[in-house]
C-alpha cells in the first residue's frame, strides 16, 4: 500500500470535502427515484467512505 505524507492527506482531504459537498447540492436538484439520483447517492456514500478514511489515517499520524 502507498505511503502519503500528512501534506498529502490534508489536501486530498479538502479535495474530497469540496467534491462531497457540491455532490450533496446536486443531488437535491435531481429527480426522486431518477437513475441520476441513485449514481449520486451512491457517490456522496462513497466520497463519505473515502473522507472517513483519510480523516482516521491522518488520526493515526497523530497518534504514532
């Protein structure tokens, strides 16, 4: 597995925050049930995922 420096992870973070947050705003303006509305939803839960993760090894840089 790579190794990413606490910079590197910091900047990925924000990335994956801004992206997570126009994803939800769109989401709003798509069609309840539409085919565009699920791919988004299943994107926002994936963006979800990816900034936990990157949150819990930058925790982990901290700690050790």
């Amino acid at each position: 597995m790579a190794s990413y420096s606490n910079k590197e992870l910091k900047e990925a973070l924000r990335a994956l925050l801004s992206l997570w947050t126009k994803c939800e705003k769109a989401q709003t303006g798509l069609a309840e049930g539409s085919p565009q509305r699920s791919l988004m939803c299943r994107r926002v839960k994936a963006l979800g995922i990816a900034i936990a993760l990157v949150q819990r090894e930058l925790e982990g840089m901290a700690d050790g």
